[in-house]
C-alpha cells in the first residue's frame, strides 16, 4: 500500500552511513526498473546521466540541444517556432528565481530578407547549476526547463536535467538534502505564464531500499508570481478557502529508485476545503538522479505537476519546477 508522509521531513536529519560501496538494491537480480525520461542508455552508478522531457507530439519534450554558453550567459534551445535566433538572454524583469537563473526569447525578429519585423512567441527558461564542480570545472548537476504561454492550451517546451559525474551509494544509514525549487506555471484553455518558488526537502534510506522504496520528499513555502515578478499566490489560495499553497508530497512506495541512483515516482497535494473536507489538488511525477558521495552528495531533478486552476473555469495549470538539493 502506498504512504502518503507529510511534513517534518526536514527535522529527520542525517543518520550517519556505513560501507558506500554497495547499490541501491541488496542483490543484483532485484534491479529496479523505472519509467524514466529518455536519454541516457545503460545508465550506471558510475556513469554521467542526462534525461529529457518525452515528445508526445501535443508540444512536450519539442525543447532540443539545450545549452549554455558561460561566457556569453546565454542559453540556447533548438526546436521551439517563433523564439527568434534559438538564443536566450538572461530576463531583464525576472532575471533570478532564489539561485536559479531567468532567460527569455527576443521578442521581435527580422525578415532575413526584407528586415520587416516579426513578432515572437514569449518563451521563458529556467536554468539551475550545482554549486559543487567536477574536476574539470563543470556543474556536477544542472536543469533546465522551457515553457511558452503564447498558446491557447499547453505550448511546446521541454525539461532536461543531468548529473556530470557517478555517485557512490550507501548500504545503509539514511540522508536527508534540502534546498531551493523553482518552475513556470503554464495553462490548458488559457494562455500566459507563471512562475513559482519554494523549498524542497528529500529524504532517502538507503538500508531498506531492497525494492526502491526508500524515497520521500516534499515541496514547502510555494510563491506564485506573475511574469513580472509580482506576488500573485493570494489569487490562488482565496480560489482553493485556504491560507497557504498545499505541499507537494512524494508517495513513497516501492519500485521509484535503482542502483544507477535515478529516481522517479508519484508526487501529489492535499488541502482542506472551506467544509473540512480534503481534497486532492495536484497530481504528478518527480524525477531525479544522484550524484557524488558521503558529504557531497547531492540530488538534482524536476517535477510535472498539473490540476484544475480554481481561478477560472474549465482552465488547467501545469506546474514544472526544477531543483537540486544538498546534504
């Protein structure tokens, strides 16, 4: 049976660990396998990992080659129509949410030809690095995530996100990470865009994690704010007769994590109505993979959530954030 866990996760702390030599799972022939983005074939406890939003060809997973350019600090995605030269600036209105980084499309285009301008569709990007480096130089774990709002239902975008290096996992003992989350908010039979911050926790116990289940975590203190940075949460909160953003909540369960460190499982939210009665708001995945080891452990990944936007009638609003957590 599933076990939905609720807040505290926080205060658990970090339970020290014994042997790193060992994988998720106590016996080889036990591997889990889990339902995750494409991407990396054969993924290994050693081996780096990046994984990409699914084209399902209503307009996820279109987002491609999603790069950076430090020098430049900018971000560039193929695939998206009307986002001008593929290159994205950091955003002069929103330029940060908590660590993560902004970017947007140019919004006007010219005719290669005769110079006439063309309006583009407004895209938004979020991009979060680890604050821990490979030997190389690079960010051990990224994510990025691109969303429109120019359509009526949801538009074409996509998520990635990737670990650089391998990780060692405990054989016993428990870890506990924490730190920021961030995301756009876009909607079905509704244009425009959203932003949304918060803090996250993620808890994992390595010594019962036979079958993979020893995962929980939750989303904390969600902000939403309009395109321009402005704190719009209490529109949503008056919609649902609450005073606070529901929680997002991992169901723990068996099957979300294998020995290559990648997880992925479902991740809900609850609240009361005005009557006291509990009611189920959001509903999703998370996704997540594993880097480094004892101390520099750290977790990186996103999550897809959508529900009915109490706001309006007949309209849905899809929630992807990204995070990355340390020990």
């Amino acid at each position: 049976m599933k076990r939905f866990i609720g807040i505290g996760l926080i205060a658990l702390g970090v339970v020290a660990c014994g042997n790193e030599t060992n994988p998720l799972t106590s016996d080889p022939t036990d591997e889990v396998e889990l339902e995750l983005p494409p991407g990396t074939e054969g993924a290994t406890a050693r081996s780096a990992v990046q994984r990409y939003e699914e084209q399902d060809g209503n307009g996820n997973g279109y987002a491609q080659s999603i790069t950076y350019d430090p020098d430049a600090n900018t971000f560039h995605v193929d695939n998206l129509a009307f986002d001008a030269d593929n290159v994205y600036q950091q955003d002069d209105v929103v330029s940060t949410l908590g660590p993560f980084r902004v970017y947007e499309n140019l919004a006007v285009y010219q005719d290669s030809v005769t110079g006439v301008p063309i309006n583009q569709f407004p895209h938004k990007a979020i991009f979060g690095q680890s604050r821990n480096l490979t030997s190389d130089g690079d960010p051990i774990t990224e994510f990025a995530i691109v969303r429109t709002g120019a359509y009526v239902d949801y538009g074409f975008g996509g998520f990635m996100y990737q670990r650089r290096q391998g990780v060692t996992l405990p054989a016993s003992g428990q870890a506990v990470f924490a730190g920021d989350y961030a995301g756009l908010r876009d909607f079905g039979a509704r244009g425009g865009l959203e932003y949304v911050t918060g803090d996250m926790a993620m808890a994992i116990d390595f010594e019962d994690f036979n079958d993979g289940d020893g995962v929980r975590g939750q989303v904390t203190n969600r902000r939403i704010l309009d395109i321009n940075g402005n704190d719009i949460t209490a529109s949503v909160t008056t919609a649902l007769g609450v005073t606070a953003l529901p929680t997002l909540v991992f169901t723990v369960g068996p099957g979300v994590g294998n020995s290559a460190g990648e997880m992925t499982g479902e991740i809900t939210s609850n609240y009361y109505n005005p009557d006291g009665a509990l009611e189920g708001f959001e509903s999703g995945n998370y996704y997540a993979v594993l880097s480094g080891e004892g101390a520099d452990m750290e977790v990186a990944g996103v999550i897809v959530v959508t529900a009915d936007d109490k706001r309006w009638d007949g309209v849905t609003v899809r929630e992807t954030g990204g995070f990355i957590l340390y020990r």
